[in-house]
C-alpha cells in the first residue's frame, strides 16, 4: 500500500523498502493477533520481508510500533556507517593480533623472521614472506564466538575483515596488514576471475569425462598421461607414462636459443622450451616411434603446454583429453611417477642441466623397478610382453 502523504522534498521509497503506511497496517495487523504469512498476503509482501522486519525493528518487549519501527530502518539506512573495526577498539585489537602477532617457540621466546618491506603491488617474483600467527579472516571471525559467548558486540564476518584491510575508506586495519594474508596480495582478486580456471582452448568434448570408459578400467594399452616437471630457471620435464604397464618416457625440453637474453614478444613461442610449441614437438618425436596400437591417447592437466593439442593430433593420431581443474587424481599414474622422479630431480634445484642421456637414464632406472601393481614384473618387462605379443599377433593374422 502507496504512502497516502510524503514531503515533497522527500527521496522516492524503493518498492524494496516498507513505507511507513505498510508499517502502520502491520503494526495493526501483529497486534490483532495475526500471524507473519497472514500479514504478508494482506500486505502483499514476502513473508520472510515481515519476519525480518519484525525481527529487526521490534522494540526489546518484541512489540511492534510503527513510528519506532520507522526510526530504527532510517538510523539503518544511513550511509557511510561507520565500519565495526574503526570503532570497537578490542574487536579491532583481536583481529590485528590474529592476523599479524608473532611467532613463539615453545619456551614463549619471540621468533623474528625475515625483515621484509611492504611493497604494495598487486604481484611479483616470490620473496620472503612475514613471519606470524597469519590466521584467515574466516578463522578470526568463526573463532570469536569461541573465545567470547557472552559478548555479542565481538563478532565480525570475514568479508568485513577484508574489506577493512582492502577498501581504506573503511578504515580499521593498516593496508600494510595484507602482507600477513596467505597470499600476500596487496589487491584483491576479483571472484569472477578467481573462478575462471578453464583454458581457452579446452573444450567440453575433449574433458576427461568424454574419454572412453577403457581408459579408466586400464583394459587396453596404449593410453597415456602426461605432466611437466618444473625445476628452477625455468626448466622442465615432460613425462608420460602408459596406464597399464606404468611404462615411462621422459621428454627432453631444452630451452630455445636466446632464453634469459631477449624479451619475448606477444605471439610468439616461449623461449624456455616447456612451450607449446615445444612440448608438441618433444611428445611428436618420441610418441611416433611407437607402433600404432600403443598410441591411442593422452591425458594432460589443463596447462597451457598443450595449447597446440590439435596439431598434436593430427601429427601423433592421439586422442587428448584433459583433467577438470585442480583434479591431478585424475591422472594419478603420472603424479605418483612424478612423486618417484623427484628422487632424481629435487624440487628447488635446475632440472636444466641435465642432458638426454641423463634423462634417459632415469627413465630405465624407473622402468627397472619392479612393481606390486604388475605383480613385481617390472614396467620394461610389461611394456616389452606388449610389443611381442603384438608382433606375434601381426605374424599370425598374416600367415
């Protein structure tokens, strides 16, 4: 129901909003007895605008009264409010100690780590972080009513924390409290992007979930998953390794000529050697020289290694599928075999700096080792039996 009168100079009321003539018929309506869904059909509102409403403007005796009801939805509706943590001096206190207090050892000594300066910048090369308690805004705000049940006034949402750390107008924390954040970002990622996580060139038809149930019930070779192993530098490894045998290939990757002296251009390919241009030649030349029955597919995490996916194809005959993201289970032969590599090439250390021979080397060394999955035969062993029983197949068929 329209307000039957208003000031002229008054704003228009939002159809969000109850006016104070609704109010007043509410007001009516509660005291006759009625309950909230009755109210919201005579009203024409939603019963969960009454039940807020009367949960946010009754009086302490939860009686309603329109003039007072009216008061307290102004005094609400006032902007900029003041934000919780410029104004409640422990809450705000609470939050910073969780957030930036220091690390003790077991005696209660304070430990002092790196002397890092703020920079406010959205990204960078990774350097030493602060040392401190670094709890989560979500931990700070789901840990208060823990710590104080009977204290209404110190609760805050984590979004609050947040917003006092990256919107300055909202005051109450020091900017330079974002460095004590996990991710240590001086501005916040918009959620839209955070959740964009797929890649341009990966299509619903080519996800793992369109991979024929074969593959997953390790029935038929020839099938297999790959992954790049990175190391310092911007070196890399590729490995594949074939679901049924847990045969493995390494891919040398050598990085282009000029890396780490001229500046890449837009457009043109990565001078590191774990490109795409780079990866699909590496997996072209060592892939094609397997017989055709031992090369029917590829699984890769979405990484933009395998942006060339489609040459790949055509110059392989591999059908590529591709993981859902942050799925690296979904390839769980190749992350255990990777697991096992970092025996050779410890993360933290130039991968670089080793040569074919080398990598070819460690490959025969995994492939040397027995395994409780192929009943302690050894993957060569495995992969061997293979290609026999295939060229007895071929010998047989033609005779």
């Amino acid at each position: 129901m329209p307000p039957t009168h208003r000031a002229a100079s008054a704003p228009a009321l939002s159809g969000r909003y109850l006016c104070v003539a609704e109010r007043e018929e509410l007001a009516i309506l509660r005291a006759q007895g009625l309950g909230v869904r009755e109210i919201a059909r005579q009203l024409t509102r939603a019963a969960s605008t009454i039940s807020r409403e009367l949960r946010r403007n009754a009086d302490g005796r939860e009686r309603y009264r329109a003039t007072r009801a009216q008061d307290y939805a102004k005094q609400s509706a006032r902007r900029p409010k003041p934000a919780r943590l410029a104004t409640h001096t422990k809450l705000q206190a609470y939050v910073q100690d969780r957030l930036a207090g220091t690390v003790a050892a077991p005696d209660g000594t304070a430990v002092r780590g790196p002397n890092v300066r703020w920079k406010g910048r959205k990204q960078g090369r990774r350097r030493p972080r602060r040392w401190s308690s670094a709890w989560s805004p979500e931990q700070i705000a789901r840990r208060l009513p823990v710590d104080f049940p009977e204290d209404p006034t110190m609760r805050i949402s984590h979004e609050a924390i947040y917003q006092a750390l990256y919107v300055q107008a909202r005051g109450g924390l020091r900017r330079e409290l974002t460095a004590y954040l996990r991710t240590g970002r001086a501005l916040r990622v918009p959620r839209a992007r955070s959740r964009k996580r797929g890649k341009p060139f990966v299509t619903p038809e080519i996800m793992i979930s369109e991979r024929p149930p074969e593959v997953a019930d390790r029935a038929v070779p020839g099938h297999w998953e790959g992954d790049l192993i990175m190391g310092l530098r911007s070196s890399a490894i590729g490995t594949l390794v074939e679901r049924v045998t847990r045969y493995t290939i390494l891919l040398y990757l050598r990085a282009m000529e000029g890396h780490g002296r001229i500046l890449r251009t837009r457009g043109t390919p990565a001078l590191a050697g774990h490109g795409a241009v780079a990866v699909r030649d590496a997996i072209t030349r060592t892939i094609g020289l397997l017989p055709e029955h031992l090369r029917k597919s590829l699984t890769w995490d979405q990484g933009t290694e395998m942006a060339q996916h489609v040459q790949l194809r055509i110059d392989t005959g591999l059908e590529i599928y591709f993981c859902d993201p942050r799925s690296p289970w979904q390839r769980g032969s190749n992350e255990n075999t990777n697991g096992l590599l970092r025996q050779y090439f410890p993360k933290g250390t130039d991968i670089g700096v080793y040569g074919p021979d080398d990598l070819a080397a460690v490959a025969r060394a995994l492939n040397m080792r027995p395994r409780k999955t192929l009943n302690w035969r050894t993957p060569a062993e495995a992969f061997d039996a293979l290609l026999k029983s295939h060229q007895t197949t071929g010998v047989a068929s033609t005779g």
